[in-house]
C-alpha cells in the first residue's frame, strides 16, 4: 500500500466514524424526545434532525478545516434552536449536547494511549524490514484497530450514561444546569489542552509528550476516566437531590390535603351537632307555629317553614357513599361542580372491607376529582360532565373517574402519567396524579388512564391489605 492508498483508507474511516457518531447522537438523544399524541411531527423527524445537524456539520468540517471546538460549539448551537422542534426543554437539550461531546473527546483521548504504543511497536518493525508498503498497510490496519476500539469504548460510556439519565426526568433552571454542565465543560477543555501539547514542533524538531514524558501514558487515561466517573456522580447525586425534593414536595401535599378533608369532617360534625340540636329546639318551632296559627298568620307560618326548610337543607348530604369521609369528598365536589354548570353523577360506594383506609381512599378520589373539575373548566357549557365511580370485588377495588376534556395529553415517557399543564405553580405540576399512584402502590394496586376523544378516564386498582 502506499501514500494515496493510506490516505483514502483513512478519509473512508474518518467518513464512517462521523456518520456512526451522528447516529449515536441521534439514539442518545431519542429517549428524551416527548411523544405527543395527535401530533404531526414523528419521532422519525426529530431523530433526523439530530443526525443531519452532527452529519452535515462534521461533514463541512472535513472539506474546510473548521476548528474542532468551534464546530461542536456551531452544532450544540444547532440543537439548543432546534430543542422546540425536538419536544425537548432547552436547558436539558444543551445538557445532552455537551456531556455527548465530552464523553466522546474523553474515549479519544484514552484511547491515545493505546493508539500511542501500537505506533511504536509499528515504526520498529518497519526499521527492520524495511518495506514502506508493509508500513502504510500496517499503519492503516492500525488507524482503523484503534477507531473500532474507540468507538467501542464511546459507545459503551455513552450508553451508561443515557441510561442513568433516563432514570428520572429533569427539569433544569439556570442553577441546576451550570451544576450539571461544570465537569463535562471541563473535561472538554482538558482534552482539548492536552490534543494541543501532545505534539510540540519547536525548530523544525517534533517532540511528543508521550516521549519526554512517558508517566502520562497513564496519567491522561486516568484523568480521563476520573472526568467521566465525576459526569456519572454528578448525575447521580442530583438526582438524588431532586428526588428527594419531589418526595418532600409530594408528602407536604398529601399532609395538606389530609389535613383539609380533617378540617372538612369537623365542619360536618358541627353540623351533624347542629342537627341535633335543631331537634332538641323542635318544641320551640311547634309552639311558634301553633302561635302564628292562632293569630291567623298563615303568610308568616308559610316563610317560617321555609326558613326552617332552607337551614335543614344546609346539612343535607344528598350523595351517600357508607363513609363520613368520602361522603364530605364527593358531596363538596358535587356541589363545586353544580357552580360550574358541570353534570356530576356517583356511583360510587365505599369498600365495605377494613382492609382499606378511608383517608387514602379520599386522597385519591379527591385529586381524581379536583383535576376532573379542572379540565371541564375549559370546556364549553352542556358539554361538561363527570362520572364517579367505585365498587369492591372480592379482595379488589375499582376507582373510576371520567371527564370531558379538551386539547392533547403528554405523557411522561418514565412514569406514564400525563404532564400537567398548569402553569400557577410549576413545583407542584404534576403531584396530583403522583399523589394518587402514592396511594395506589400502599395497596398493591396500579392505575390505567386513557384519553380518547374528547374524554379522559381515570382507573384505579386497589387490592385489600391484610390486618396487621
């Protein structure tokens, strides 16, 4: 093989590698691409995106020698624009975008290494044969072994880390990304210093670092992979960090609507005592009444009576479910729904089983219900409508909430559930729901939406707990 031929087995190489990071870069980045339903754009689209925003930039690369750095920054620049096309939040896109390029210059860098002592071991060989066409060929087999193994190596740091990523789904703001964004900017800049002192050409001398100092053969691997050990804590350790956060955030919710319907039921027990009282002063109406009889007044008896019509109805639950706690969740929401000109029927009835707490059941039919009514908000008036409804089959329970709703509904690619779409509070978005999968999984159960049409349904399992 001579010159030429080494050269054009290189520049092939070279082409294939760019093309096999470009579908790497799609396929790290697919996982994170939002699936809406009713949505023109496919998956299809935005994976070609990406692969043709790497492809064709590190193609233009190759025939006007743009700098390295300059050319990743042009393509994270690229991704960043296109991250509403890609379904993806911005910050998160950038993220994404950076750990690739820093994962990939630290496989190069560590496989230098390799690439370094293979070189070597070549170069003697041709001092002693002598053959300059054995050495092209050799140095060509040898270029194409060590962009396999890289290759090998980036996939297979690449895959880790995608995969840790896809644990939990991240929200960054301005903060959490310079967080995030701290070690692989920079383990990119010290790949890039050390690319640039590897070969030093002083007076027409070339010296390597490897040569004059043949201690970082092991040291720049080393550092390499202390970079990419420190991308996969950081990961880790903020995950951790939102988790916990989300879990507080989740359990003060739970503790505030449990501390509401508490509050509730004593509102009911005062009217409960009410009741009774109105019963004990009972004598006093009758005698009021013979009074105004006997004076004829039968004007004053009738807004008397009516009077005592509308207290009575103040203390009317007209929705009985065979539990206080329930009854005062439902009956509210009725009546939340009556103001708003929504159609509200129940058949829901308490489980008769004491395998079941009834302030879990009323958490979760109380966030079913509260984004029912949330939905229909949104809903043209004679179209709303919601349907409760819950019965017991043997050791199982079934929950079932459906409403009339408007518009799309993303679904969370990790947890299933939809994203929420309120914008009031963007730390609570989505708790709702979570809440209830909370509750859910105390009782071995699972929960099934669906969306079809213009109606959305909730359906939740629930399996009888053993007494302790």
């Amino acid at each position: 093989m001579n010159e030429a031929g080494y050269s054009l087995v290189v520049n092939i190489t070279v082409k294939i590698e760019i093309l096999l990071f470009a579908v790497s870069m799609a396929a790290f980045f697919y996982p994170f691409m939002i699936e809406r339903k009713e949505q023109g754009k496919s998956r299809i689209k935005k994976v070609l995106m990406v692969f043709l925003i790497y492809a064709v930039m590190y193609f233009v690369n190759m025939t006007t020698s743009i700098y390295g750095w300059l050319c990743m920054i042009i393509v994270l620049v690229l991704l960043v624009a296109a991250s509403k096309f890609l379904d993806m939040d911005r910050q998160f896109t950038l993220l994404l975008g950076v750990i690739f390029f820093c994962v990939k210059n630290l496989s190069v860098l560590i496989m230098r290494s390799i690439s370094y002592f293979l070189g070597k071991s070549l170069e003697h060989k041709a001092e002693l044969t002598g053959n300059v066409a054995a050495v092209f060929r050799n140095a060509a087999l040898n270029f194409i072994f060590v962009t396999v193994l890289q290759l090998i190596l980036f996939f297979a740091m690449l895959y880790a880390v995608g995969r840790l990523l896809k644990k939990k789904t991240m929200k960054l703001h301005i903060k959490e990304l310079c967080y995030l964004l701290l070690i692989p900017i920079t383990g990119i800049l010290f790949v890039n210093i050390i690319f640039n002192i590897l070969i030093i050409v002083n007076e027409n001398l070339v010296f390597q670092l490897y040569e004059r100092f043949p201690v970082f053969l092991a040291i720049v691997p080393m550092v390499a992979a202390l970079f990419y050990a420190g991308i996969l804590i950081t990961i880790v350790s903020y995950q951790k960090m939102i988790g916990l956060q989300e879990e507080k955030e989740k359990y003060f919710v739970e503790q505030q609507q449990v501390h509401a319907i508490q509050e509730r039921m004593d509102e009911v027990e005062q009217f409960y005592n009410g009741i009774r009282q109105m019963k004990h002063e009972m004598k006093n109406h009758l005698t009021n009444i013979k009074g105004l009889v006997r004076n004829g007044s039968y004007e004053d008896i009738e807004q008397y009576i009516d009077q005592m019509d509308e207290s009575m109805n103040v203390f009317e639950l007209t929705i009985k479910t065979g539990n206080n706690v329930t009854d005062v969740i439902v009956n509210d929401k009725q009546k939340a729904a009556e103001k708003q000109g929504i159609q509200f029927q129940s058949e829901f009835s308490y489980p008769k089983s004491e395998g079941y707490n009834a302030y879990d059941i009323g958490v979760i039919i109380n966030n079913l219900l509260q984004n029912a009514l949330e939905a229909c908000e949104k809903m043209e008036a004679g179209k709303k409508y919601i349907y409760l409804s819950g019965r017991q089959k043997k050791k199982f329970y079934l929950i079932n909430v459906k409403n009339s709703f408007e518009g799309e509904v993303t679904f969370d690619t990790k947890t299933n559930l939809p994203l929420s779409t309120k914008e009031k509070d963007i730390s609570l978005h989505g708790i709702g729901l979570s809440n209830v999968k909370r509750e859910v999984d105390k009782y071995m159960g699972d929960v099934d939406i669906k969306a079809k049409k213009n109606e959305f349904s909730v359906t939740v399992l629930l399996q009888e707990r053993r007494k302790q």
